[in-house]
C-alpha cells in the first residue's frame, strides 16, 4: 500500500505567526494612544469657530459645518484666532501685470470742491424804474415808444397836457414881478402840483405857460411794460411804463442742496453761455435766496454779471461754475474707489505685497482725484485700476493659491510643480475626471470635487468610475493636469 508522501511543516510558521500576533497589538496600541492624545489636543486647545464658509465663496457664510451647496465640497471653520492678515490677497508679479493692475500713491495736495450749475439770464430787480404820471391830463404824443425798445437815460416816453398846471404857471408869473412871499408862495403851489424843478425853471426862463409835460426814462434799460397811448386820459399817479436796466444782469442758476455750502455771498463765478461758445463771464454771488424749491431740493443763486455791451439778454441759459476754497487733504485717484452702495472700499497694498480690502471715507471731489477723510495714510499705495478683477480672485480664494506663490515656495506651491493626494473618481468625460479628492497640503486645498486632464490617454484605461486612486497632478494653462495615477483599493 502507497503512502501519501506527508508534507513538512517549516520551524519558521511559528515564529512568523507570533511576530505577526505581536505587530497587530502593537499597532491597536499606537492607534489607541495616538487618538486618545489627539482627543485630548483638540479638548485641551478649543478654538473658537466664528463661521464655516465655502473656500470658493469665501464671502457667504454658514453657522454649521457640513456640504457647501455650491461646489459640493466640505466647509472650512474660520476660528476666532486666525490673523486678519489672512483676508489679503498675494498675487504674483506677472500675473497682477496680465490683470491690468496700476497702483497709485495716497498723496497730500489741495483739494477744491467745485460744481456746475445750470440757470437763466434775467434782469436785475434791484436796477428797474417805473415811470408814473405826476398830474391827471391828456396823452398828446407817445414818440413811438413800444415794449422791448432800448432807451437811454433822459429819452423821451410821452408828452402829457395837464391843464391844471397851466393856470398856476400863468398867476405865478403875475405875481413874480411883484415879488414878496406871494410870489414865493405861487412858486410853491408849481412843486406842489407835481411839476419838476426843470419844468418850474423853463416857466421863469421863457415867461410863458407850459401846460404840456415830457415824461424822461429815468435809466438806461429795456422797455418792459408801457401802459399809455395816445389821446389817453391819465389820472395823478397811474403807471406809464417800466424800464428794466441791462447791466449788470442776473444768472439764476440752481445748485442741489448737497452743494449749498459753496453758495456764498460775495463768490468769484465763472459763467458760459451756448450763445459765445469759447468765451467766459466773470461775476460774484449777489444773494442766495432763503429758501430752497419744495419740488426740486434746489438752491437758487443770484449772480451779477456785468452786461455793458447787452450781449447777455434775459432768457438765455447759461452754465455757472463755482468753486470751493482750496484746502489741503489726502487724495486718491477716485477710479481707485469700490462704491457698494453702503461702504467704500479700496484696495490697499500691504507691507508684504499682498492686497486687502479697506473701508474708507470720502470728502470732497475735485476733477479725477477725491478727499480721502479717514482709513488711509499719507503714502500708502492702492490698486488704481485693476481692483474689480483682484477683487473677483478674492472671492475665489482657491483659485488664489493657484494664481501666486503665497507665502513662500514650498508652502503654497509654485505653478507647474507637482502635488499628491488621493481621492475617489465620480465621473469620466473622455480624459477628464472629476474626482473627489483630500486636502491639498502644498497648495493649502481642503477636500473638494473638481475636474482633472489626463496628461496622457493610456493612465485612464483601467480606471472606472467609484474607483479610490492617489494622484499626482500639476498646473498648466489654467487646468489641472495628472501626471501620475493609481487605484489604491480604499476609500479616502
């Protein structure tokens, strides 16, 4: 009978199976104490966690940790200790070349407010006549006066016959060659009836009545209102006409009730007209009205503006210019300034090149330049141009650690050098993955989901969605390229 040959059992089993025995305690052992000392790091040292947020929106925050709704990726805890240098922004040189970043330098100068207001040319109220009839009588002759004639001072208007001034003019020259107080009296009673020294003078020069009266233009000026004709009947004291003076004139212009500080009585203005494009008036604040238009909100201001000539006539428009008192302040380009409607913001340089956000306050406007009034020092730099595309990388922080080298070399990484980690793929398209990967040390990643190109066609071939792989990838013209991956068999 055969034997069945008996198999030989190595010494060595025992050994192995012993070692192994004793590796795996060892193991549990090391893994007990490291959790049991991380459980108490973490309760010994509590941070306080003022909010999650989503590292790709950086400025909506959430008051719990779990899933960003936005890129699927977990959120990350901001801690009460974490420095406010973190919110800066470090952007490579040449990369803040290609964003069209200017820089500019807050500066000290002389800073004047200044406003263009809109008004019309009237006349001057404070320079108007009127012209009134000093006894009741008959209109004999209008010398062909009508409204919007020109005259001069002393310019004839209308002859008037009064009869009533004949019969004292004739007993005065009886009585005058009598002399004595009767005659001064009669004399009397002529500048009583209304008759002017002139009238009175001419009597006694030529020695006979003058019924018939001349009304004169007491000023120079325009005709604006003529309230007699011939063959008339007047009474003492009815109005003849209005004569309005040409020079100065008025500019009525209205300014918002945000620059009522710069109306002052007294204020040099510089006035242009469409009507002499390339010409300008020079004139000062006469008054500024008391109250301001219930419908518009407007300040109206009374400019003289001298008119010699009578170029200026009422009713054409004319812009004013008013300028403020130049003061010194601190000033900034205003492109420079990110208006949100609630704050203003500028982007300011730091002293390790990187770029933070500040809030400031603005004062007055002069052409491109504005009064910084307070959160920025003289000599400070801020983004001029450019600060709306900074701005965007901000709120993309994890696109910032791609765009520079932050916070030297190895730490953030360096653009087309490698980083590893592992992750889980969630779907192919071609070459591209889009994995589920760990954080990212050297470029400060946390966990998130995100698109990945094969570098090269074969890496993909034995890769299937839900496998777990460990990666190596690199930066290239804006994608994220892999160089180097392998399943792993394990979740990460």
């Amino acid at each position: 009978m055969t034997s069945l040959p008996k198999w030989r059992v190595p010494k060595v089993t025992p050994m192995i199976v012993v070692g192994a025995v004793a590796l795996g305690v060892v193991g549990a052992g090391g893994y007990w104490l490291g959790a049991n000392r991380s459980n108490g790091a973490a309760q010994g040292g509590q941070r306080q966690v003022l909010y999650w947020y989503d590292p790709m929106r950086p400025d909506v925050h959430f008051n719990r940790p779990g899933r960003s709704p936005f890129m699927a990726m977990d959120l990350v805890p901001r801690y009460a200790d974490e420095g406010q240098g973190e919110a800066g922004v470090r952007i490579d040189p040449g990369v803040a070349q290609n964003l069209g970043v200017r820089l500019a330098t807050v500066e000290r100068s002389t800073i004047a407010r200044s406003v263009l207001a809109a008004g019309v040319i009237t006349f001057n109220e404070r320079n108007i006549a009127i012209v009134q009839a000093r006894a009741g009588g008959f209109v004999e002759r209008t010398h062909g006066r009508a409204v919007g004639d020109v005259v001069d001072a002393g310019a004839p208007i209308v002859d008037i016959r009064v009869p009533e001034w004949a019969a004292a003019q004739a007993e005065y020259l009886a009585l005058r060659s009598a002399g004595g107080d009767l005659a001064q009296a009669a004399r009397r009673r002529l500048a009583m009836l209304g008759m002017p020294s002139s009238l009175i003078e001419r009597v006694e020069r030529e020695g006979t009545p003058r019924p018939v009266f001349t009304v004169v233009a007491p000023i120079s000026g325009a005709i604006t209102a003529l309230d007699i004709r011939q063959g008339m009947t007047v009474m003492p004291g009815a109005p003849i006409a209005t004569i309005n003076g040409l020079s100065p004139v008025w500019l009525v212009a209205s300014l918002p009730q945000a620059d009522a500080a710069l109306a002052r009585h007294g204020a040099s203005v510089i006035a242009t007209l469409p009507a002499y494009a390339g010409e300008t008036f020079s004139g000062r604040i006469e008054s500024v009205l008391p109250s301001a238009n219930a419908a518009t909100r407007s300040i109206e201001v009374r400019i003289a503006l001298a008119n010699p000539q009578g170029r200026l006539r009422p009713g054409m428009t004319a812009e004013a210019l008013l300028n403020e008192q130049a003061q010194p302040a601190l000033v900034i380009p205003s492109e420079a300034v990110i208006r949100t409607g609630t704050r203003s913001i500028v982007i300011v340089v730091q002293d390790d090149a990187s770029y933070a956000p500040v809030e400031v306050g603005l004062g007055r406007q002069q052409g491109d330049q504005i009064e910084i009034s307070t959160g920025l020092t003289e000599g400070q730099r801020v983004v001029a141009s450019g600060q709306f595309l900074i701005d965007s990388e901000a709120n993309l922080s994890g696109v910032v650690a791609r765009l520079n080298a932050s916070r030297g070399g190895e730490e953030a990484g360096t653009v087309g050098s490698l980083h590893e980690t592992t992750g889980r793929i969630t779907a192919i398209n071609g070459q591209v993955l889009t994995i589920a990967h760990g954080p990212v040390a050297s470029l400060n990643w946390p966990s998130m989901t995100m698109n990945f190109r094969l570098a090269r066609p074969e890496l993909g071939r034995a890769l299937a969605v839900g496998n777990s792989v460990a990666f190596r990838f690199r930066e290239s013209d804006g994608a994220y390229v892999i160089e180097d991956i392998r399943p792993t068999g394990r979740t990460p």
